[in-house]
C-alpha cells in the first residue's frame, strides 16, 4: 500500500508516471538497456528529451519568444545564476522578500550587484504571513529585473496574482507552485523551477525564459554558468540528468492526459478550499497564521495549541499513512504540501483524521 505523501519536496509523483518508468525500467522499448544507461546524444534519449520539451510548451502554450531549457544544481543555484548572468558590480535589481528562499536568493545577488528590496513582508518575529499588496511595492524603473518567489514553502504563502513591473524583465522562482495552474509565461523574462515538487525527482530545474532576454546575459563568466549556453546547446551543453527528464516527461504527459493545467488548478483548488475549510471550521483547535488572500493552494500550514500536540499528530498520521506532514524546521507547526500528484480524496482523509484528531485531544 502506497504512502499518502504530504513531503514539501522530494514530494510524490503520480502513480502513472512511476508505473511507466517501472515497466520500462530495465529494457526501455526494446533497446536492451534502460533509458539511464543510453547516451545523451542517442535517438532514443533524444526522443524524450524533446517531447518532454513539446509537452511543457503545449502545457503551458509557451510562446516561439521562450525557450525551455533542463539545468541542474537546484533553484539554489539559480539564485547565483540570475546575478550572475544579469547584473554587473554596481548594478541594480528589485527583488521581493516574501520568505526564506527569497531572502537566500537576495544574498546571492548581494555577492554580484547591489540589489534592492523593493518590499518585503517579514514580521517583527522573522516570519511571513502575507504577499504584499501592488501599493507596497517599491520598484526601480532602471533595475536589470525584478525577483519574485511565487510559492512559498516555510510559511505556507503564494501569489494569486503576480504585479505589473512595466519594462523591467520579471524573474519567478517558481520552484513550489510551477504547473499547479494555467500561466501566462510571456509576461515573464525568465521562471525557474525545480522540478523535486510539481515535475519530477530532485536533480532536474526547469527553466522557461526569453530568448533575447538571456541572449543579453554578461558573456564574461564561465560558460557553464551561463543560460545562452544551454540555450545555444538546447540543454544538452553537457551530460543533463537523463533518468529525471525522463520521468519529468512521464509527469507531464500525466497531467496532459488528466485535462492539463486547468484541471489541475480545479483540483488543487478543491483541496485548498477542503484543508482550509477544514482548519478555520476547527479553529480553537487548528490556526492558519497566514492571511486569508495570500494563503498557498500547495503548501498549507498550521499550528494546534501546543507543540507536543503537534508531534502527537505527526506520529499518529504516519501510523495511518500519512507522511510528510511535519513543517519545516526553522519554522515548526504542520505542513501538507499538496502538489499536483495528492488526490482530492488524500485530502478529505486527512481532515478525516483531523477530526477524529482534534476531537481525541481538545
């Protein structure tokens, strides 16, 4: 029996994807050898490797201006990368502080430029509870980009609707919260993801950017680090992570075969809208500390009235096969990431639980 799999990432992969991979683990369409051991300059590497490709642009209707690329080294090594391919010492760009991974990728670009914060949501107590709303946004007219993270992990927020930058190109990490719905990729210069949440397994990023975009990028840094390399080599500069584009296609030939990503937003937000009704119904038991307008559809946080309570809860959903559920270690509480490949019916066995759970220990 399969886990329910709440991790914030590695998180699970719908079943499908994985029963593919099982069946042609060994001896991949009859080559004798699985897709892990063929050459990435092979056919039969190279078939998957481009529909994987057709797939995210059919997915997303990426328009013939951006150009998907497979990198590696997570979305902590694109927080080095933007810098480094798109400012120069001295040089500026607006970055929105809405979590922790927002203010890692700030530091990052401190090493390069001199970026801005042109707003931020942290709270006197280090934590975020909101996005902030357009009329706090501080943004520099000549900046190289603006940053945003769209997702956010820790504490359990995400932008509904991202905000009008002008002519500056906009930068997403959209590591948490990439494919959960239908995106309009061309009012972005550049979205990175990793692909360990909503794509595939941990090892793959995903980028979507403009072509001339990063065809303007600084030419004076080594070129592995530079994105018209891999665009230039169509990602395959050097040896990419052949086994995780190959169940990142898998992934998404799934989510195209379940209606693509507007069936997988009307899903998500059925389990949004289960989990919070759930929570605020229960709320002398359960509390949300994120506000109601900026409350994340894939990781959804809570707190119960002590933390030994919370440590009973984790323990006593694995015992009922549940996983995934304790949050994240600088921050404490309950998290349920609930990415595209957790069902609507995980989700109503976990309030299931919180019930019974809350009427156990109120």
């Amino acid at each position: 029996m399969r886990a329910i799999n709440f991790n914030a990432g590695p998180a699970g992969l719908p079943l499908p994807a994985l029963e593919r991979a099982a069946k042609e683990l060994v001896d991949y369409q009859g080559t004798g050898m699985s897709i892990m051991e063929h050459s990435h300059r092979g056919k039969d590497y190279d078939a998957v490797h481009h529909e994987a490709i057709a797939l995210l642009t059919e997915l997303l209707g990426i328009p013939d201006s951006h150009q998907v690329l497979f990198l590696q080294g997570g979305a902590s090594l694109q927080f080095a990368m933007v810098p480094m391919n798109f400012l120069e010492p001295g040089a500026s760009a607006d970055y929105i502080v809405t979590g922790g991974w927002s203010e890692k990728a700030l530091a990052e670009a401190k090493l390069i430029g001199s970026p801005r914060v042109a707003a931020t949501t942290v709270t006197e107590q280090k934590t975020y509870t909101r996005i902030p709303d357009p009329s706090e946004l501080r943004l520099d007219p000549n900046a190289r980009y603006v940053h945003l993270t769209s997702n956010n992990t820790l504490f359990g927020t995400q932008w509904m609707r991202y905000p009008d930058v002008g002519n500056v190109p906009l930068v997403a990490d959209m590591s948490s919260d990439f494919l959960w719905r239908p995106t309009d990729v061309s009012k972005f210069a550049l979205i990175y993801a990793g692909a360990q949440k909503n794509i595939g397994p941990s090892g793959l990023v995903v980028v979507v950017a403009n072509k001339e975009f990063i065809a303007k990028g600084r030419k004076d840094i080594p070129k592995i680090l530079r994105y018209s390399t891999h665009a230039e080599a169509d990602s395959l500069y050097n040896t990419p992570p052949t086994f995780a584009i190959y169940l990142a296609r898998n992934v998404l030939a799934w989510i195209k075969a379940e209606g693509g990503l507007s069936a997988m937003e009307k899903r998500n937000r059925e389990k949004g809208e289960i989990l919070y009704s759930a929570i605020d119904r229960m709320k002398d038991f359960y509390r949300c500390p994120v506000e109601v307008g900026s409350r994340s559809f894939m990781n959804i946080v809570f707190r119960l009235p002590s933390e030994a309570l919370e440590e009973k809860f984790v323990a006593e959903a694995k015992q009922q096969g549940m996983v995934g559920l304790k949050g994240h270690r600088s921050v404490g509480g309950i998290r349920v990431s609930a990415y595209n490949a957790v069902s609507v019916q995980d989700i109503r066995t976990l309030v299931s639980f919180m019930e019974s759970f809350a009427r156990s220990n109120g």
